[in-house]
C-alpha cells in the first residue's frame, strides 16, 4: 500500500551528551504529516521543538527511531542524499532570516535555484514569481541590510518557497519581528500554503503563530503531550 | 560552475579586507617579478659582456691552459694546428697568448697576466686598435680597475717583466696608450694587453698561442690536436654559478614576500570560517553539501590570488615596462659584486619567470585557502546554523 503521509516518525528518539550526562532532546515521537498541512509544534524552551524540526529537515539524524520524509528515511540519508533531500524538496525559514548579505534580494531568492538544473531564464521567472508573492517584488536588488527585519523574513520566505518545495520548516519565524509584520508574514505563509498546497511546520512558541496554526503539536521534555487540530472558529489570526 | 561565481560574489563582498590582502599579494607577486627580472638582467647582461669582450662563440684552449693553474700557464702555449689557422686568417677566429709577468707601477711590485692580442682583430670588442704602434714604441692596454689599482693613466711608461720561451726572465718599458673601461672584470684587473706579434717575438713563443677564441655564431669545429674547445656553457658556468648565489638572497626575500601574503590569506580563512559558521550552515540547509561548502570556501581563498594577479598586471606591467627599458643605474661601487653588470642594469622578464611565479602563488595561495576550510568537514549543519563550530 503506498504511503499516504509527508512526514512519519516511528519512537524517534534524540539524545545529546553533554559532559557526563546524556540529555534526551526528543523522546519516542511518533507523528505523521499529510501534504498541505498548517502545522506548529509548540512547548516552552529546550522541549524539543527545534530538534524535530531539524531531524525532519535532514540536518540532523535520530540516535534511534526512524523519520520518513517524503519517502526517504533522514537516518539511512548520506550527508549527500541529505543535501539533495533539502536542495529539491524542502525549504526553511530561520528566525534570523539568514539571508546571504552580499547577494541582493534577488539573488538571495535565486540561490537555491543554483543548485538545481535550471536555465537562467526560469531561474528568474520562479524568482520573480516568488517575490512576487512576498509583495517584494520592487526591492529585488536592495542588500539585506538595508531591508526591514519584516521584508527581511519575506524574502526569506521567498527563498524557501522559490523552488516550490512540498515542505517548509520554519523554526521560530517570527521571533525578531514585531505583531504587525509577524501578522504580515504570517499571512503570507498561509495564503502560499493555500495557493501551492505547501506543507509548513512551524516551531514556535508565539502565540500570535499558534493562532494561524490548524494543527497543534505540543511537545513537552521531548515528548508529545498533545496533539490536535485547531478549528477555523478557535483561529485568532487566521482568517482562510 | 556556479561555484566560481558565487565565490568571486562573496570575495568581491568582503570589501576592504578582500582588497587588502589582494593589494599585498599583487606586491609581492610584482616584487618576485621584478627581482627575478633584475636577476636574469643580471645574468644575461653579464653573459653578453663577457662573450663580446672576450669569450665570443667558445675558446679552443691549449691542453695546457688553465686560467686557474699560473704553474702550468709556462707551459701552456703552442703552434696551433691548421685548421684554427685557416678560421684565423678567415677572421672567424682569434689567438690569444697568455705569459705570466710581473709589472712594476711606481716601485710596487704587480704580479699580472700578459696577454698578446691581435691588434687588427674585430671579433671581440676590446679596443685593440690602440695597440697599432710603431716599432719604437711597445703599447700596452688595461682596464680601468687596473689602472685604478697601479695608479697608471694613458701616456705612462711602466717596467714590465716576464720569462720568454727558454725560462728566461726579460723586461722591456710599456708605454700604456688607453685604459679601457670594461664590465668584465675578467680582462681587466691583473692583466696587460700587449700587440701578439710583439709578445710572440719578445717570449720566443712565435706563431703560438695559448687560446683561440672563436666569432660568435661560427658553427665551425675543426679538429684541433693538442687543443681543446671550450663552449660557452663551460666558458660562463663560474658568471651563472655567482648570479644563482646572488639570486638565493633574492629567493628568501621573495619566500618572506609570499609568507606575508599568505599569513594575510590564512588569516582571512581562518577569521571567515569562524565568521560565516551560520552562513555555512544556511548553505548546507539550502542543499550544500559540505564538500561544496569546502570548494566554495577554497574558491574565495584562491581567487585572492587571481585577482592579484590581475590587480598586478594593472600596475606592475607598466612599471617593470618602464624599469626593463630605461634600466637600474648602478652605484659606482657595484664594481665589487664580481662579475660584469655595467652602468645600468636592464632587468629582463621571460614568459617563464611570469607564468612560473603566476601559478607558483596561485597554487600556493589555493593549497593555504584550503587548510582551514577542513574544519568544514566536521561541521555539523545544526551547529553551524546557531554559529557554532562542531
């Protein structure tokens, strides 16, 4: 039977040593995710938000437990494998928006189209395309500093969704940005998510994301607490 | 071939500290250059000035004849066979007869060599001419160090003395009629140029020599028994022997020139990996894997060294242009160095010496490029992205 899910983890487990002492990061997590979902983990610091994030980005692998991405097991990947995984399907947004600062906003968004077999022509029209829908279309060749940390973010939006990825992880994206550009970016992910059937997992412990989320995974010392879907009327900033 | 282009974007980025260190490479890589070129200058100028003067196309020496030996030099002289005779008759040979000697300037005692010269000769360019004199008078010929160091000048008489054939010692008065001004060092001090005929007669050595000097570009060789031919590669191995010495000193200014580059090279790969750990862990999340990360990082150091090759062109090409053609003038007491330079010292810049010294600082500038970006392999992506180094 083929497999239905995005994303499936079976009892993932993540440690860390640290000095003498073994800190378990996440702890049998089992979690599935369908394509086009709208999905936070959420949970207080140092729950394991990040380090699920990451293991599902195949940047990092489990120290035991398996995670199925789009078909692929993170942990049987080779720093290759891995790299190809992440260049053709999977995009991410950091809180820091790590943009490039000597490339433009264009070449920022263009970058990880480099990589792929693309001609120079369609290279420009998907990164047209992308800053399109981040509104940023006009500051195409300004250098990230001179861009607000809002436009900072939605290039880094663009960038993540520019080669149309089935997946975008975005770890704390709204941290450094204040309520009204958090709102902005917010809305942008969610129309991109609606638009291109984009699946985004966000961690966070925003509530201004919690309230666009329709799912809502908490994480609790590594392990799942709860795991539920956040109806459309319990929504505080989604309006779809 | 993004990499390249991404790499010449980031070093380009790096603004003033990229050009920096651009700067002090394109320095170093035009020093090498140009001292190179001041050595090869040397060399060649050197090499020139002794062929004209004196060594010409290569020298048949009588067995006997060694410059360095004064107790064999008696002995080193004989009737030169048939075919030297027919090259010296046809002008494309010359001989020389050398007799140790002893001349007496102001009561002070100098041991000297003479030598007897053609006078009508115009294979080399020693101002033999002078030595035309009429019977009543025995001309003699040195060279301005000579002449510096016997106190002699043009229209003094001076007591020269020797032993002729038969192992007697003779002497007659010398009147010097030029003192010549000379490079080559080697025609110069401890020697006295005398009319051949006139030596021949006076040492009872007639028809004899102790060398032929061949003309430049004669291809002819004829056998010669009793003589044995010297080519140029013999004739200035001592020249090429001192310039490589004199160009070892140069090879450790350049080794520190290219040091200081690199230092500043290695410096900037070190404090840019340290800097651009997120960077680097951005790249990997966009689909880099680490390799690339290690030949980007490579690229951007090893394009210093492409960049200063062309910011050294820019400048250093007009300058050692300019250098090459109006020359070094030498300070007066370059006498010294030992061997014949002149009174200018013209560099002279092959296309091995460019290409040679281009890709021995692009390789090395790569291979310093690539030392600390093998922290790289070790970087974890997840460490990298919060600025860590795993």
């Amino acid at each position: 039977m083929e497999n239905s899910y995005l994303i499936e983890t079976h009892d993932l487990v993540k440690t860390y040593l640290l000095g003498e002492h073994t800190i378990k990061a996440l702890d049998r997590v089992n979690l599935k995710f369908e394509k086009a979902e709208f999905t936070g983990l959420v949970g207080p610091s140092g729950s394991g938000k990040t380090t699920l994030l990451n293991i599902i980005g195949s940047l990092d692998s489990p120290t035991s437990g398996s995670a199925v991405v789009m078909g692929r097991k993170v942990e049987d990947l080779s720093h290759k494998e891995a790299a190809t995984l992440r260049n053709r399907h999977i995009g991410f947004i950091f809180q820091t928006f790590n943009l490039l600062p000597v490339y433009t906003v264009f070449e920022n968004v263009e970058f990880p189209l480099l990589l792929l077999d693309l001609s120079a022509g369609a290279r420009r029209r998907m990164t047209i395309a992308a800053l399109d829908w981040v509104g940023l279309a006009d500051r195409a060749k300004s250098k990230p500093a001179q861009l607000s940390g809002g436009q900072s973010q939605r290039v880094a939006i663009a960038r993540a969704v520019v080669k149309r990825p089935a997946l975008i992880l975005a770890d704390e994206p709204t941290a450094n940005l204040d309520a009204e550009n958090s709102h902005h970016i917010l809305q942008t992910m969610e129309r991109l998510n609606r638009d291109l059937e984009t699946t985004f997992i966000f961690a966070t412990h925003d509530q201004k994301v919690i309230d666009y989320l329709r799912r809502k995974i908490t994480l609790i010392d590594g392990a799942v607490a709860k795991d539920e879907p956040v109806e459309p009327q319990q929504r505080g900033g989604g309006k779809t | 071939m993004i990499l390249p282009k991404l790499a010449l974007r980031n070093l380009l980025g790096a603004g003033l500290r990229t050009w920096l260190n651009v700067v002090v490479l394109s320095l170093a890589f035009v020093l090498i250059i140009w001292t190179q070129g001041l050595y090869k200058g040397m060399n060649d100028q050197a090499e020139r000035a002794s062929v004209e003067a004196i060594l010409g196309g290569g020298q048949y020496w009588q067995e006997k004849y060694d410059p360095l030996d004064v107790l064999s030099l008696e002995d080193a002289h004989a009737v030169f066979p048939d075919g030297l005779k027919a090259m010296i008759e046809t002008g494309q040979a010359t001989p020389i007869l050398v007799i140790q000697g002893t001349l007496y300037p102001k009561g002070r005692i100098h041991p000297v060599f003479i030598k007897g010269i053609d006078p009508d000769q115009k294979l080399l360019s020693l101002p033999t001419q002078f030595l035309k004199a009429g019977e009543d008078r025995f001309p003699a010929l040195i060279g301005s160090r000579m002449a510096k160091n016997t106190g002699l000048t043009v229209g003094d008489t001076v007591t020269l003395r020797w032993r002729d054939a038969d192992g007697t010692f003779d002497a007659r008065d010398v009147e010097i009629v030029q003192v010549m001004k000379t490079v080559v060092q080697s025609i110069d001090q401890g020697q006295v140029w005398v009319p051949l005929d006139r030596l021949r007669t006076l040492a009872g050595m007639e028809e004899e020599a102790s060398l032929v000097v061949v003309a430049r570009g004669s291809l002819e060789r004829p056998q010669a028994p009793g003589w044995v031919f010297r080519d140029l590669a013999f004739l200035l191995s001592d020249v090429r022997q001192l310039v490589q010495m004199k160009s070892a000193g140069a090879t450790i200014l350049y080794f520190v020139l290219i040091m200081l580059a690199m230092l500043a090279i290695f410096d900037t790969q070190v404090l840019s990996i340290f800097r651009r750990r997120k960077e680097m862990g951005t790249l990997m999340a966009l689909g880099f894997t680490r390799g690339r990360v290690i030949r980007l990082f490579t690229l951007e150091g090893a394009l210093h060294g492409v960049l200063a090759a062309v910011v050294a062109a820019l400048y250093g090409i007009p300058f050692l242009t300019w250098y090459a053609r109006h020359g070094w003038a030498l300070p007066e007491g370059m006498d010294s160095y030992g061997f014949a330079i002149g009174e200018k010292l013209f560099p002279v810049y092959s296309v091995g010496l460019v290409l040679g010294t281009t890709v021995l600082v692009l390789v090395i500038t790569t291979i310093v490029s690539f030392l600390p970006t093998r922290k790289i392999a070790k970087l974890k992506p997840t460490d990298a992205l919060r600025g860590r180094m795993s």
